[in-house]
C-alpha cells in the first residue's frame, strides 16, 4: 500500500455528489453490527481478522464470546495456542486465528502492547495486508485513509471506471483488462474526508453499500442512492429504457 504521505490524486468532477448521496444512505440504512460502536484498536482488530472471508451473521455470533475470553491484546498473547484454536473453532480459515495470536505477542513485545496507528507500521504484522492495516487505522484511530476491500474495489469500479463484468459477453470479458489495484487505491484516497470522523463514516459507508447494494451479481441498481453519478449505474439504465435484454 502506498505510505500515507503520497500526494493526494485531484478528486473526480462527480466526488462531491457521491460522497454526499453515500453519506446520507448510510445514515438511514446502515447496520447495527457491534464493531460499529467502539473505537478500541483491539477490538476493531478482531473484527476485521473474523470478518475475512466470512458472513457478518457467523462474525457476530462469534465476536463478544471471543473478546469475553481474550478482552485485550496481552490476555490474547499470555493464552495458550490451543485455546485461540478453540475460540476460534467454527469460523474457518484457522490461519487468521494463528496470525492474529502471532499478531498479539508481537504488539505486546515490541509495541508495550499498544497497536500503531499508522497503516505503515500496521501492515508490518502479522496478517495484516493493506485494507485491514487502512481498515484499523480508520476504524480504530479514525485516520483520514482509504480501505479497500473486495467490496469498496467494486463500487469504485462501477461508479468511477464504468466496469460492468456482469454484462459483458465471456468474449469481450477476456480482453477487458482489470484496472489496476493502484488506480483504485489512488481513487479511494482521493475520495476519503480529510474530516477523520467522517473518513469513518465513508469507509464504514462505501463497504455497507458494496455489501447490500452493489453486489456482485445482480447488483440492486434501481435501489442505489449513488446510480445518478454511477458510470455503469446509467449504463445499466440505459439498457432498461431502451428494452434491451440484460443478462446477469
């Protein structure tokens, strides 16, 4: 991930009116998920360690038994590996458990067991990629940075790019290039509030939306509060008005 200095990209002519329309559906449609309420980096950092590659619903069964067993980082890094194994048990993916225990004893050693709040010094640790590293420093210490997930690369794709997979023929689908991570990356900082506590609310905002709206397939375009300013939204529209057969 580019360090947090880089100059920031000029922000697209549409920026404004979809940071704004984004905004106010989230404060009318946003879920009411536990690490939404709390700033504390820890806990932020469990969350996002579950929420990799898993369902909210499992996420939020599993998230208050495992901060009532492991309430902070130094209890995380005393405990034993077979404990974190079991706490874990169920969700999957047991290499998050594993670097997430790794994670704790190194922040405590190094760190007197306080997380950085710089997304370079948190993509050092273990397990730790660049949305989770831009994810804690936003979630967590509300720093003015991006995150991109799956999720918040797909909005951006269609709103700003016009990138439609779901239409396009499998012919025309092998030459079309993927845009490349950077561009999205340099999007979304271009994009994030300065504001810290509304960087907050629009990182939190864009993945709702990408989580409930624009989805992968069959994206909910008639329900989007963003399709006025939406590349492939208008696209999409276009194709509706003129009585095209849309292929999902």
């Amino acid at each position: 991930m580019a360090r947090t200095s880089t100059p920031r990209v000029r922000k697209p002519a549409r920026a404004q009116v979809f940071t704004r329309k984004l905004l106010a559906w989230w404060a009318r449609a946003a879920r009411d998920l536990p690490w939404r309420k709390t700033r504390d980096p820890y806990r932020v950092l469990v969350s996002e360690f579950m929420l990799q590659q898993t369902q909210v619903s499992r996420v939020a069964e599993y998230y208050p038994r495992f901060l009532e067993r492991f309430p902070d980082l130094e209890t995380l890094a005393r405990a034993r590996r077979r404990a974190v194994r079991e706490a874990w048990d169920g969700l999957g993916y047991y290499a998050r458990a594993r670097n997430l225990h790794a994670l704790a004893k190194d922040v405590t050693r190094r760190h007197d067991a306080t997380l950085p709040d710089d997304p370079d010094e948190l993509i050092k640790l273990p397990g730790i990629g660049p949305y989770t590293a831009g994810a804690v420093a936003s979630f967590a210490y509300e720093k003015p940075v991006p995150a991109v997930d799956t999720n918040v690369r797909r909005v951006l794709s269609r709103v700003f790019f016009g990138d439609d997979r779901q239409r396009v023929s499998r012919e025309r689908l092998t030459r079309q290039r993927p845009i490349p991570p950077r561009r999205i990356w340099d999007l979304a900082r271009a994009l994030v509030p300065r504001d810290g506590k509304r960087a907050w609310k629009f990182n939190q905002a864009i993945m709702e939306l990408g989580a409930l709206i624009c989805v992968a397939r069959k994206p909910r375009c008639p329900q989007c509060p963003v399709r006025p300013v939406c590349r492939t939204g208008k696209a999409r529209r276009t194709g509706e008005n003129s009585g095209e057969e849309r292929r999902e």
